[in-house]
C-alpha cells in the first residue's frame, strides 16, 4: 500500500501528529509539516530518501536534512538499527560512526547516498527518521513557542520552519538565537491587530507584529536551504490574512508560485480551474484569517530598521543558489502518495507557468 504523509503519520501513531505540550497539533500540524517540505523539497510529501552531499566530510538526508556532521544522522541510524536488529544496509558505517563521535573528521562515507535513498521506501527507516524528527526539531520548536506564549498557527508554524532550515540550537543563526535576537530588538509596546499578545522583555507585543520581526531577523541567513523560500511563503500568507489556521491554506511554493495546501495532502494552483467547481482557487476570507492588519504590506527584506516595512532596498544577491547537486537522490520515485486521490501525487517542484509571484 502506497501511503501518504499523512496516513503515514497515522500508521505511526498518534504521537505524530500531536503532543500533549504541543503548539501546533492535528490538521494545522499537518499544513505545517506539508508546507515545509514543500519549501524544503518541492512536494508536500516528507523526503525520506534525499540525501546530498555538502562537503567532503558533510551529508544532509532525509525528513529533517539530518547532518551526518552535527550527528542527527547517525541519531537516525542508530534508530533504524535499534528497529532491524542492528543489521542493515548501514551496519558498513557503524566505524564511521565511531570515528565521527570522536571528532574525527577525515572519515569515509563513500556510498552513503545510495545507502540512505536504498531504504527510502522502508516504513521502519519511515519511524526512525520520525523519532528523531519528533525529539529534535518539532518538539522543541513548539516548546519554544509555547514559552513565547505563541497562539497564531502562523507562528507556531513558521517556529518549526525555522527548526528544520537552522537547527535549535543557539548559534545566531539558529533558532534560539534567532529568537534572541528579535527578541533583544523590541524595546517598546508593539500593539497590532491580533488576538493574542506577548510578553517580551517586559514589552507588550501583538503576536504577529512579533512574528513580522521574527522573519527580519531570520531574512539575515535567508541563503539556507529552503530560507528565502519559507520567508516569502509566510510573508504571502501575512499579507493575505491567513494567521489562524483552518483545513487549508493558500501559499507561494519553493518556485514563488501560488496555491494551496489542505489537510487531504492535496495541491491546486490558482490559474488551474478547480476539480469540483471548475473555477479558479483563490483565497478568501472564509478559509483565512481575519485578525491581521491590512494597512499596509510587510516586507522582510525592508529598510534594516527591524519591523518589516522598509522601502524594499534589498541588494538583489539572495537569489536561489541551491541548485542541482550531483549527489542528490530519491527525489520522485522514491517517495509514496496516492490513497486513490491523483492530487496527492502532485510536487509542487514539477508546477510551472503559475503567475503571481510576491513582489519584493
């Protein structure tokens, strides 16, 4: 049976689409989830088999681009290990593990690509990918928007956007330091048109207005897989009022192309008549919401001074520079969708022609 994201998500049990302490949860999770991969791998499905190689001693692969330098990978190994018996197609890096432990970096991953995209398809590499996914990166990041008092889907979302791209960590440009940094920056009330209001540094701060800052600071390392395209997906859904989240959501893709993402795995470009209706997808007020401020466009990439609404003096080099490596595999026919709904096998990566792209 070929599975979706998200009946995968289910086959794996609750715990993955939701914690007890978790910000995002069910249908928003999943929109989260979806619209990531998209950002990150041109399709709404998770990439279990991607891998590529960085640097010579640097692979990142699978769901959450897990780092054989910052160990994740081998995290995700040991998983898989622990769920085969400790005998598979990765036993032949348990050395490298070893060696990379200790800080040895003239180690040899010769094959690990062609290792990783093997077992793509294999639902017990599916749950040990998940583990560490849950562990590391989308607990944390909803734990951090739970301690920021975060209530808006858009934000608890683009929180673990960021975890994905960056990392948790500390580091100014990952997520903890991120949020240090917007966080340093307020130093009034910022009042705004949401329904929820932060705490900051003893500053009351409209969520959104925060969430605004928070994609300046993040628009400084916008050159990170799968950055420029997350700032500008969620800066499309600002300015078109989508802050709370429904079934469905409307989006710019890894491209800049519109459309929407839904809880049935499902994608529909704007230009291309609607399936059921044959009209045209477009937002609206009924499935947005309606509690941000439409006074005036926001524009991460403005005049430096932190809130969003600069005259668009952006010096033009952030231009995709991800391009096509030569050691990227699993992208297509590795990855699994279907559950008799044709569109859930659309990657947004294989759209063309679509209009509308968010003017900066």
């Amino acid at each position: 049976m070929k599975l979706t994201h998200y009946s995968l998500v289910s086959a794996l049990g609750a715990a993955f689409l939701g914690t007890a302490d978790a910000a995002l949860s069910g249908c928003p999770k999943s929109l989260a989830i979806q619209l990531t991969n998209v950002l990150q791998a041109g399709q709404i499905e998770f990439p279990y088999g991607s891998c590529e190689k960085l640097s010579s001693d640097e692979y990142v692969a699978g769901i959450a681009r897990f780092s054989t330098k910052d160990g994740s990978a081998w995290k995700v190994i040991n998983a898989y290990h622990s769920l085969t018996g400790g005998v598979d197609i990765f036993s032949q890096f348990d050395g490298v593990i070893v060696k990379n432990s200790g800080g040895d970096s003239s180690i040899n991953m010769n094959g690990f690509c062609n290792a990783w995209s093997s077992v793509g398809a294999d639902q017990k590499f599916w749950s040990a990918q998940g583990s560490v996914f849950e562990k590391d990166y989308y607990n944390p990041s909803q734990s951090l928007a739970v301690q920021l008092g975060l209530k808006l889907s858009i934000a608890q979302a683009q929180l673990y956007d960021a975890a994905i791209a960056h990392g948790i960590g500390s580091s100014s440009d990952e997520l903890v330091g991120m949020i240090d940094a917007t966080n340093k920056a307020i130093t009034a009330d910022i009042s705004g048109s949401s329904s929820n209001t932060l705490t900051i540094s003893g500053y009351r701060v409209d969520e959104l207005e925060w969430l605004k800052r928070f994609l300046v600071t993040r628009a400084k390392y916008r050159d990170v897989h799968g950055t420029k395209a997350s700032i500008d997906s969620y800066t499309y859904m600002i300015n078109n009022n989508e802050a709370a989240w429904g079934d469905k959501i409307y989006v710019l893709n890894d491209q800049g192309n519109e459309g929407d993402i839904d809880c049935n795995n499902s994608y529909v470009p704007y230009s291309t008549p609607d399936n059921n209706t044959g009209s045209s997808a477009t937002p609206s007020s009924s499935s947005s919401s309606t509690d941000t401020d439409t006074t005036s466009v926001f524009n991460p990439y403005g005049d430096g001074d932190g809130d969003g609404d600069g005259d668009g003096d952006d010096d033009g080099d952030d231009g995709d520079s991800e391009g096509n490596d030569s050691e990227c595999y699993g992208y297509g026919a590795n990855y699994y969708c279907g559950a008799g709904n044709s569109k859930l096998a659309y990657s947004f990566g294989l759209l063309s022609g679509l209009s509308a792209l968010l003017a900066l």
